[in-house]
C-alpha cells in the first residue's frame, strides 16, 4: 500500500501503523479486555448484592441463596480475568485453553439474577 493510498492519520481510528496504534501500546488489548471482564464481575456483583437486600422482604432466605451463588460466579470471573491478564502478561504460567467457563459463568450468575427479581415481582 502506497503512501497516497493509506487513510490520513486519526480519520478511522488507527494512524496506520496497525492495530492497537491509535491506543499508544499494542499490548494494552489484553489489559483493557481484562479491565473489562472485572468492570463486568463487580457490576453484576453489585447488582445482586442490591437485589439481595431489596428481595429479602418478599422472597427470604430463596433470595439469598440464589443471589449468593450469582455473587460466588461473579466473584470467580473476576478472579478469573485477573489471572488471564498475568498469564497473557507473561508473569505467570498456566494452560491456555478458557473453555468459556467465564462467559457461561456471567451468563448464569445474570440469569439467576433476573429470575430473582421476575419471582419477587410474581409474589407482589
């Protein structure tokens, strides 16, 4: 690709000097990805804290236990993407296979967290 063919500096993101360029370091991908997947535990951690203490009155002791097994998935993932990002920072060792745990993880802990509220608005 010639000079004339590349896209001007800052028009499409990228500065053309390839991916990750218009960020500054090409390896923060994995540090952002990791940040992203913590950004997500703690909100859905959050969430079914709040849900836990508004639920309790209708719903009681179901609640909590549902809502403490979407809180220990929860807190799995973000222990989980921390070590992802130490292994994929080279400080640390382990197999590279993910499997998808995490994502079936989140999936299930909002699950939970949605069919909680849906049966505490059912007994209203």
């Amino acid at each position: 690709m010639s000079d004339a063919d590349r896209p001007a500096a800052g028009t499409d993101g990228v500065d053309g000097r390839g991916p990750g360029a218009a960020h500054g370091d090409p390896g923060a991908a994995n540090e952002r990805t990791a940040l992203a997947w913590q950004r997500s535990a703690l909100a859905l951690i959050a969430g079914a804290a709040l849900l836990a203490r508004l639920t309790w009155s209708s719903l009681g002791v179901a609640a909590l236990v549902v809502l403490s097994v979407a809180l220990v998935l929860s807190a799995w993932v973000f222990v989980e993407s921390r070590g992802r990002y130490a292994h994929d920072a080279g400080t640390r060792q382990r197999p590279r296979s993910r499997g998808g745990r995490a994502p079936l993880a989140l999936a299930i802990a909002t699950a939970l967290v949605g069919a909680t509220e849906l049966a505490a608005l059912a007994v209203r």
